[in-house]
C-alpha cells in the first residue's frame, strides 16, 4: 500500500488516504503518524497499518479512561465493561492493566472509599455493601477485608438514625414493615432489634 495523501482532519487527528487494491482513508493522531514515521508517498504494509491504528485505539481508550477517571473514581471491571463499548477486549485489557500499574486504578482504595460512602453516607449495612461491591467486579478476599472492618456499633447507631429520619412514625404502626426496610439496605435482624430498643429507650 501506498500512502497517497495525510490532512489534518480534527484536532490532533491525521487523515491518511492509502492505495492499494483500492482507495482507503484511515484515522490516526498526530503522534502515531509521527511514531511510525508516516509520509506521503511512502510504501506500508497491512502488518505496519494494523499495529499503527492498534496503538492508535489503545492511545483513545486511555484517553477515554482518564476521562472516566476523571468524573468519579472506577473498579476495573467498571472501566473495563465501559471501555469495551468501543474498544477489543485485548485493548481493554492492555489499558486497565497499564493504569493498575501506575497505580490511578486500584480495586482496594476504591474499594474502601465506597464502603466508607455506602455505611456513611447511604447508611446501608455490610451484606447490602457486599452486594454493590460484588456488581462492580471486587474481587471477593478484597470485599471481605474492607467490610470486616465495620462493626455492629456502627451498623446499631446508623440505624438508630435512619429510624430518627425516615420512621420514627411508622415504627409503632408497621414494625414488622420497618424491619424489612431496614434489613434491605444489608443490616442484620439482631443489628435491627438492638437499635429498635435503642431509639425506643431514649426517645
């Protein structure tokens, strides 16, 4: 193949038109066609194009997962499954890998943090933090280090103050209903009873 004509087409994006059995135009930034050494004119092979456009797509879905990063913190499975709406799983792969290396994707630290928001700020209890950590691909030896780490008094006072906020009227008129409210968001029926006598004590 030949490289018949390179444009500028948007931004930091090259427009390559090749000839070989026919004519092609392909896409690639600026400092692929710089890393390969790309002039008009010059003869290429399929093996060269492939690898060039292959770090052209591992270039933009790293770019893409900064993005990401940048809006609100990921798993790896997170990232990953976003980024393979556009990209092949090898490619994929490679990134989540390289940035696990640099250390901007870590499935412990984002692990502890939204623990932390979940028990904290959504008041949920460890089986309920268990299940959204899972559905973001933690690893389970990882989920059960972090959750270990919340203890009963915790989980008593926070449902003390969801019964204060949210059913404190509704607690003599439908325990039973409450209860289940509460042992949805993950908090053990002894965690429940507990925190029940609690509020009724000092109410």
């Amino acid at each position: 193949m030949i490289v018949k004509d390179i444009e500028p087409y948007k931004g930091e994006t090259m427009c390559l038109t090749l000839l070989g059995r026919g004519e092609a135009k392909i896409y690639l930034d600026r400092s692929i066609v710089i890393q390969y050494r790309l002039q008009k004119g010059m003869t290429v092979t399929a093996d060269m194009m492939r690898s060039a456009m292959g770090d052209n797509d591992r270039r933009r879905a790293t770019e893409r997962a900064l993005y990401l990063l940048e809006y609100r913190e990921r798993s790896r499975r997170e990232l990953y499954d976003k980024l393979r709406e556009k990209y092949s799983e090898e490619i994929c792969g490679d990134v989540c890998d390289r940035l696990e290396e640099k250390g901007i994707i870590d499935d412990y630290t984002y692990s502890e943090h939204l623990a932390e928001e979940m028990s904290e700020r959504r008041f949920y209890g460890r089986q309920r933090i268990k299940q959204e950590l899972y559905r973001r691909g933690i690893d389970s030896e990882i989920i059960s280090d972090v959750v270990s780490r919340l203890t009963d008094e915790d989980a008593v006072a926070h449902i003390t103050e969801l019964i204060r906020r949210r059913y404190a009227d509704k607690l003599e008129e439908s325990p039973d209903r409450v209860k289940d409210a509460l042992a949805r968001r993950g908090y053990t029926y002894s965690q429940i009873k507990e925190a029940v006598e609690l509020f009724r004590e000092h109410r």
